[in-house]
C-alpha cells in the first residue's frame, strides 16, 4: 500500500500500519476534492472502464484492500485500481480522489484545491487504455492567486503493506535521499513501479514512506503546469516492475534468462530470489523464479552480478555481461545445500539482449 501527495507538504511521520506486505496500493493525494466524475462502462469486456463501484464484487481482494462502496474503479484485461470517492479520506490524505486499490481509455478526473493554498487549483487524471500494463496520473496546476517562483510537484508515497525498493540501493533506504530513473514497492502478491515520463525521481524516504519530487514548477499568477507520471501495478517480484519501466522509458537494456537449480540432483529450485547487482554491491531490481524455477529479466546494458538465493541453500554469485539487442542468453545457477559440500564457486559468461 502507499500514498500520494500532489501538494507538497511535510511528510508523514511513520507508517500507520505493520506487518507483511499484502496485495493492496494506496496512492493518496493532497487535493481537497470538489468533483469527481468517470466514464461510461465500456461496450466490450476488455476495453478499459471507469465507473462508481456500487456492487462488492467489484472491490478488489486483498489483506490490505480498503475500498467501499461508492468509490471508483478504473480497470481492464490487464490493470485493476480503486480510486476513493471525495468524501473517502483514507490515512494521511486530506480528502478522497487517491488510488487506493490497485490489483496489476477510461479517465477517472479528481478535481479540487491544493491542501495548503486554496488558490491554487488542481486536476488529477487517472488514465487507463485498454491494453496498458500501467496507469497514467496527470495533474494540472492552474495558478488562480499571487505568483509561485518554485514549487515542488511530486508524491508522498506511503508503502504500508509493501516494502520500498529504490535501484541503486535496494530496500535499505529509510533516512536517506536518492535520484533515480525510477523507485517501487514489493509485497508478497503485489509489487509496484513508480517512475515519470521524464528526467529523475527525487526522493526523501522513511521507514515506510517516499516523498517525492517530479518536477520543480513556476506558476506565475493565471498559469497553468502540468506534470505526468506511471503507476506500475504487478505481481510479485520488483523485475516485473521494472521490465514495464524500462519499455515505458525506452531504455537501453538487455535480457537475462535463466533456471535456478540444486545442485545435488539438478532439480529446479521454485521461487528462488535473483538479486541483479550493478558494480558489485548496488541493488538495481529483483527477480523471483517462477513455479518451474525459471526467470526472465531486462537489465541495463553493462556488467552485472547476479545473486540467487533460496531457503535452505548457500548463495550464488555469477557475472554476466548484459548487451543491447534482440536475442537472449540462458543462464543456470545451481545452488548448494550445506550438506552437499563447499559453497558453489562464481562462474562467469555474457547474456546478449
């Protein structure tokens, strides 16, 4: 879970909620809202649709999922999110318009007033086409009072259920400021991805919080800034956040396929951790093997370390050379018991993408 700020206050103090990470996101922004309006549902099932959730079953599952009645869903084959009605305040936000669901074109449009100056306007667009992996979140600011020489516009992320995750630096961020391409969350059946459509994500994180900084903005009396960013919805595992990321922002990277084995008996290894390592020691993302021990991940293209893990066996150090391109190399790491002998020693090789 996490909440989102567009007006830039102080941050929260702490989490309100402990415990694991669960499938549910809260996004929270800092407008007091006037109005909130959707569109039609759609006349095919796979089209992308907005509209007030009237009946439960369209509230979605999860430990952490705080929807009710009267708030609105936004959601199509591939992307479902929950964004609360006006009157829905839920945690550190001020008022409703805050993604509050979210489960991996309708608009959703959130209007109303910045929460520490009524003079300053602000309209919020959730956007959702019908085969996008990912929300667009525009907010405009319409400057209706004295001129603003800068101000910060960007998100207060509250993680609650999920964990932070910032590439570069991994999950051990609270009490430090990064600038990143990106930043994102991890839960046990969801993960997340938030990056803008441009520049960096500057931001001061907590033990359970981000806030963020997208885009400094002068406002002279009488105008008008927007600012856009993606949400990324998925399943667990950072990487799938990340792969999504790196298409959305056209990166230069590479693929990385591979199968996490034992090494007794080559049998597969369900569920085994990928930690993917620039410069030796800073975390860029994570990927999780699949039920048949198998991965796939896009990487920068450079040298990387990749770390597998899984309970019950020693880690796994191998090098790989990441390469922009087409194709992809399939890489196996074998993990050792304890009980099997000494630690596996590294091996070494190139994956071409």
């Amino acid at each position: 879970m996490s909440r989102l700020r567009t007006a830039h206050q102080a941050p929260p103090p702490a989490p309100r909620h402990a415990g694991p990470p669960a499938a549910a996101l809260i996004l929270a922004l800092a407008a007091i809202l006037a109005l909130i309006t959707a569109a039609a549902t759609p006349a095919h099932a796979d089209d992308a649709f907005a509209r007030r959730i009237t009946n439960p079953a369209d509230l979605l599952d999860g430990a952490a999922a705080d929807a009710e009645l009267g708030d609105f869903l936004l959601a199509n084959g591939n992307v479902a999110i929950i964004i609360t009605d006006a009157g829905h305040a839920h945690g550190y936000s001020f008022s409703g318009g805050n993604i509050i669901d979210a489960a991996a074109a309708a608009v959703i449009l959130a209007e109303g007033v910045d929460s520490g100056n009524s003079d300053l306007a602000v309209e919020t667009r959730y956007i959702l086409h019908p085969d996008d992996v990912h929300v667009t979140i525009e907010t405009t600011f319409t400057n209706n009072g004295a001129a603003i020489s800068l101000y910060s516009a960007g998100d207060v992320i509250e993680w609650d259920h999920a964990f932070h995750y910032v590439p570069g630096y991994g999950y051990e961020v609270t009490g430090i400021h990064t600038t990143t391409e990106w930043i994102g969350g991890a839960g046990v059946n969801s993960s997340y991805g938030y990056v803008p459509t441009s520049g960096n994500v500057s931001a001061d994180h907590g033990s359970g919080w981000s806030d963020t900084i997208i885009k400094w903005l002068s406002l002279p009396a009488g105008g008008t800034r927007t600012y856009t960013r993606y949400l990324v919805p998925t399943g667990p595992g950072i990487s799938k956040a990340s792969d999504i990321i790196h298409e959305l922002r056209e990166f230069t990277v590479g693929t990385v396929e591979g199968t996490v084995n034992d090494w007794a008996n080559s049998s597969t290894v369900p569920g085994a951790t990928i930690d993917c390592l620039l410069h030796g020691d800073d975390a860029y993302t994570q990927v999780i093997a699949d039920d048949a021990g198998e991965y796939s991940v896009t990487l920068p293209a450079t040298d990387l370390e990749l770390h597998a893990t899984a309970p019950l066996f020693y880690p796994e150090l191998e090098y790989v050379d990441v390469v922009a391109g087409t194709a992809s190399s399939s890489r196996r790491s074998r993990l050792r018991r304890p009980s099997t002998g000494p630690r596996a020693s590294s091996a070494a090789g190139t994956a071409t993408a």
